[in-house]
C-alpha cells in the first residue's frame, strides 16, 4: 500500500515509463482513487517550465475498475520540449467532492550526447595535492605567496587567525606530483579506477582554489612534464584523472588580478590597459570589485567575458584542451551553480571534441535534477551541459542514516533521486 493510494508516480501501476523521459515520449499516467469516494472525471495540468509556464490541460478518463478502485487514465505527450514539466491532478465528483494532487517533477532530458561509459563506475579517490604524498621537502623559495613550508610532514597546520583575523593558508607540507606517482601502485590496489585532484595550478594558497596561473603546474608540485608522466602512469594502471577547474573566479595573487603586483606583467588591478580587466567586474577600480561570497582574495569572474571564454574553453589552445592533451580524462567545475549554463554547455563542447572519451562533472550540494541558482532553473542535467554532479545528497543521506535516522528516509531520499534523474546523471 503506497502512502498516497490515489497516484504514486514511482510505480508502473500509475506512470510509464518510470522517471526522466526524452523528448517525443508520451507519458502514460493512471489515478488509482478508492471507489467509494465517488469521483466521476479527472483532468491532468501540465506546466511547461521552459516554455514560459506554458500550461496545457488533458482529460483524465475513466477506464476501468480494479480491485476496489476506480482508474482513471491520460496521456502526456512531450513533444520537443527539453526541462521540466510540473503535472498535477483534479478528481471532482457529482456530488461535489474534490482532490488535486502535485504538483510532481518530470524530467525531460536530451539523449543526444553519450556520456562516456566508464563515467559513474568503480572508486573515485580525492587527492588534496599539498597533503598525501611528497618526493622531497621543497623550498619555498622564490614561489609566489610567501609562503612557509613544514619540514616535519605530521605537525599541525596554521589554521588560527593572524593579527588581521585572516586564515591565510600560506603554510605548505609539499605534497608533489611525484610524491602521488610513487604512490600509484598503493592506489591501484585499493581498487580505484579514478582520481579526482584538488587543483593542481600555481596559486598562493596551499588550497589552490585561488587560481594564480592556469597553464602552469604550482611549482612546489612540479611541472607540467610531472604531471603528463603523471597521467602515463596512472593510465598504465587503468585509473583516471579528472582536474579541478576553478573558473568563476581567480586568485587576488594572479597574473590576472595581480593584485599584489607579484607578476611582471599589468594585471586588471593595475591598469584599465590589462588584458584581463574585462575578466573583472569592479565597483570603484581599482579596489572595489565583486569577489567570491565577498573573500577579497578571491575576485570573480565575468564568465560572460569573450576574452575570458575563449581563454578558458573556446580557444585551440584553450586551458580544458590543453590538460586533456596532457592527460587529464575530464573536469571537475568548481561551483558549477555561479557558472552560467552557456558557459557549461560551451565548456563542455570543447571538452567533448577534444576528446569524446572525457567528462564534466559538477559542484552541486543539492538535487541538481531542479536547482535553482540566483533565480534561474539550471539546465545542469537536461544533456549536453554537465555529465553528472558529485554525489552530496547522497553523502547527507548516508550520514543521516549512519546516525539513527530511519531507512525509509533513506530511500525515499535515493529514490526522489532516481526519479529525477537522467540515467546517465544517476
């Protein structure tokens, strides 16, 4: 017995086929209300999200009686439409009783683009660069950021406020490339078939999320060379690489912003003349800017920059291209929801025609089947845009679970899931 009798849309009993449709499909849907309660007609309403709220209503007829229950049955037909579809349900009777039911979430996705088939299979193993593994104890020496370096591997990390109240993560343990390429076979027998690395590129910060130099390994990890040898090895074990592309906004010490005037050409904070300003979205230049969640040191980016697209996906040479040459075999999108959708879909594009075989996964913390960002539905998992999202809904459910909470909750939590996904993204 479901917990709405009526309609439960996860049964075949009720609608076929099951969860996100593709385009031309005609939705088979049945409500199931007990006989004594006497409906005699329903309609089914269907908003078309992506369409302009364009509404369209279907008679729901009466077919048939089963086991106690009246059937009452429609059709949705798709179309060409791509999005979501919200549907809901009016039972009226000859003497006046009424129900509705939903609204309920149809996902109608483009099957277009294949996603790769090794995507979503066997382990994934998370690398933070500056902490699993080191070749040697570097030097800090002439690297961008000022940074320190623990010489002892185990001691504690810098993490209380200096004198200005700011956690500055200038500390490094010096974690290399060569250091994780050692460690290859130990990963190799754990069964993993992926790595997913933290960034990677020269940045001030032992995080690297504050991107400094997008062509250049950080140097205290290696070179570029290290890391194409890098990828050799881990492909010689069957085991993957997918990068961290931090893409909506740089380092306040880049040769971008350049903020602290550390590279020798003029970046955006130094002169209207940089060819980067335009990356940059300032309120009162030079020190007033939008930045990310209002960290100073971390200046956004004007996706909608031509200059700044063309830098980072749409050229030959363009930053995704140029690591999958190197070996990389996809991107993780940092923040994908501060992307815009364009800029996903055009990322991804080039991402696929350099090669077929690579992926382009999301940060999304939610059901990224229905995510709104900053007003607007995202287009993460209708195809052609993102091959999937990292799995923070499940974590929070499993976490829950793992903590008392019931079973039941867990699955309806995986099951809304599946419903609202397109195979390829579950």
């Amino acid at each position: 017995m479901y917990d709405n009798q009526t309609y439960y849309s996860r049964s075949e009993e009720y609608k076929y086929p099951y969860g996100a449709v593709t385009p031309g499909t005609v939705v088979e849907l049945k409500l199931r209300p007990l006989r004594r309660e006497g409906f005699s007609q329903g309609k089914l309403i269907a908003r078309f999200e992506a369409d302009n709220d364009r509404v369209r209503e279907y008679p729901m007829i009466w077919t048939d009686t089963d086991r106690g229950v009246d059937v009452f049955s429609g059709r949705l037909p798709v179309g060409d439409y791509l999005g979501l579809i919200w549907y809901s349900f009016q039972l009226t009777g000859l003497n006046g009783q009424y129900q509705e039911l939903g609204p309920y979430q149809l996902t109608v996705y483009d099957p277009t683009d294949r996603v790769p088939d090794w995507f979503g299979k066997g382990m994934c193993y998370q690398i933070f660069p500056d902490r699993f593994h080191r070749s040697r104890v570097p030097s800090p020496m002439g690297m961008v950021g000022g940074r320190t370096v623990h010489g002892d591997w185990n001691s504690e990390p810098e993490w209380r406020p200096n004198e200005r109240g700011e956690v500055r993560n200038r500390d490094f343990f010096g974690g290399d490339l060569k250091g994780i390429q050692e460690k290859l076979d130990y990963i190799a027998s754990l069964g993993v078939e992926t790595i997913y690395f933290c960034p990677i590129f020269e940045a001030a910060e032992n995080h690297r999320y504050g991107t400094a130099d997008y062509d250049r390994v950080d140097p205290m990890l290696g070179t570029n060379e290290d890391f194409q040898a890098l990828c050799k090895a881990a492909h010689e074990r069957g085991i993957r690489v997918i990068l961290d592309g931090v893409f909506n906004h740089t380092g306040y010490v880049s040769r971008y912003f350049n903020g602290d005037g550390y590279y020798p050409d003029a970046g955006a904070k130094q002169s209207k003349e940089s060819p980067y300003y335009d990356w940059f979205c300032f309120t009162n230049w030079p020190n007033e800017y939008e930045s990310w969640w209002g960290i100073y040191s971390l200046p956004a980016v004007n996706e909608h920059c031509p200059s700044y697209r063309e830098f980072i996906f749409g050229g030959e040479n363009s930053v995704v291209r140029k690591w999958l040459r190197a070996g990389a075999d996809g991107w993780r999108l940092d923040v994908a929801d501060e992307l815009p959708d364009d800029f996903i879909r055009g990322l991804h594009q080039a991402v696929r025609e350099e090669n077929p075989e690579a992926v382009v996964i999301g940060e999304v913390w939610e059901d990224g089947s229905n995510k709104v960002a900053y007003g607007v539905r995202r287009k993460h998992l209708l195809g052609n845009h993102l091959d999937g999202l990292m799995n923070y809904p499940f974590r929070s459910a499993l976490i829950d679970f793992l903590l008392g909470g019931a079973g039941a909750d867990f699955r309806e939590r995986m099951e809304t899931l599946r419903e609202n996904s397109p195979p390829f993204a579950f």
